[in-house]
C-alpha cells in the first residue's frame, strides 16, 4: 500500500514549481497501481486548489495540473 502527501499533488499541478516533474512522474508512476491510498485529509487540502480548474478558459499548464489532480481524486 501506497500514499502521498499533499504537497506532491500541489507541485505537479505547478507548472512554474522546479519540482514539478519530479511529482508529476512520481504520480503518473502510480497510475496502473492498484494499492494506492488517498487520505481524506490531502483531498480537503487540494478540492479548494482544484476548484481553481473551472475557468472556462484555463491555460495549458492549469488544464495539465487540472488533469493530475482528476486522477488523484479518483483514486
């Protein structure tokens, strides 16, 4: 079992974060794991900074760090 801290979510969705690939391709690592676990507390952290995803007219790096966040909060 796997999971991450808030703060990996933040930096991937971060375009202009110089951790940003790193938390992006640690994320995107963890796509096919069936074993990954979302703490309640990270997702009430990130909904706020995801809200931010539904400007009807989002740049590429909000639609890419929107993108990252979806798939963690379906996890």
């Amino acid at each position: 079992m796997i999971s991450f801290d808030t703060n990996l979510v933040i930096y991937a969705a971060n375009a202009s974060a110089p951790e940003q690939p790193a938390a992006a391709a640690f994320l995107q690592s963890l796509d096919t794991r069936r074993d990954v676990v979302v703490c309640e507390l990270m997702l009430v952290e990130v909904l706020p900074q995801a809200a931010e995803c539904t400007d009807i007219e989002p740049t590429h790096e909000r639609r890419e760090g929107c993108g990252l966040l979806h798939r963690a909060k379906s996890r």
